[in-house]
C-alpha cells in the first residue's frame, strides 16, 4: 500500500511538472505569435497611410 501512495504521489508530481512546462511553453508561444501578428498589422497600418 504503501509503494503504491509514494507511486501515485510521484506520478501526480511529474504530471504537475510536464503541464506547467507544457503550459509554459505554449504561452511563450502563443504570446511570440501575438507579437508577429501585432507587428504585421501596425506594418499593414503605416504602409496604409504614407502620404
């Protein structure tokens, strides 16, 4: 019984780690597409109003 708490408690830990890392990492790539996308968009817009 007890083998299998400290297997389940280790199991969660590294389940707990993997989606923060996880969640992390598709942020960081969520936000880096955010920025092109608003880059593009403001690059659009200034060519737009060029007298």
């Amino acid at each position: 019984m007890e083998l299998t708490v400290k297997i389940s408690k280790r199991t969660l830990w590294l389940l707990t780690v993997a989606a923060v890392f996880l969640a992390l990492w598709y942020g960081r790539g969520t936000i880096y597409g955010v920025g092109q996308e608003a880059a593009a968009t403001d690059a659009a817009l200034d060519a737009e109003h060029v007298d």
